[in-house]
C-alpha cells in the first residue's frame, strides 16, 4: 500500500492532537502511521516547500539505528501558522473613505 500527501498531512494532524508537544519527526509520523520513514519524509520535504510545516530552527532529538545501535540526530517540525484572510471591507473602509 502506497501512501500519499493527504495521508501524510492527516497522521500530523491527528499525532498533533495526541501529543504533550507541538513538534514531530519523521519518525515519529512514520511511526504512528505505521509506514517506513523514507515515505514519510519525502512527503515531509514536499509539506516544507509548500509552506504547510516547518524545521524548527535549533531542535533535534537523538534516535538510534535498530541493528547497531549508533545514535543520529534527527530534525524537528512544526506546523506553520498562517494568519487570517485579509477581511476587505475594513481595508476598504480604512483606506478609501473619503
């Protein structure tokens, strides 16, 4: 079974909601999901470009290979807030009264 964006985008969604912390590796959603963590980051570089994640500047956490044991860093992502749509009656009302 193949996974895709959406699934992606979902299982984040829904560790998020389970999680103490705001913040996930692509371990940790490959994890939850059940799927190996190259599907998952490959997806997660994707949600990076396009602006829905994003690396947290400075935060790793420690993971160790399951054959030998040997410690790796592994980054840190968050999901990135947006604000809200411009409401344009009051920019209208703002700028263009007379």
């Amino acid at each position: 079974m193949s996974i895709t964006r959406e699934d992606v985008t979902q299982a984040i969604s829904l560790f998020l909601e389970s999680s103490p912390r705001p913040m996930f590796s692509t371990v940790d959603i490959a994890r939850f999901m059940n799927e190996p963590e190259y599907s998952v980051r490959a997806f997660v570089t994707w949600l990076v470009r396009e602006d829905v994640i994003e690396l947290v500047p400075g935060v790793r956490t420690t993971r160790y290979t399951g054959m030998r044991g040997q410690e790796y860093g592994v980054s840190m992502y968050r999901m990135k807030e947006h604000g809200a749509d411009p409401d344009f009656a009051v920019l209208m009302g703002a700028f263009c009264r007379a």
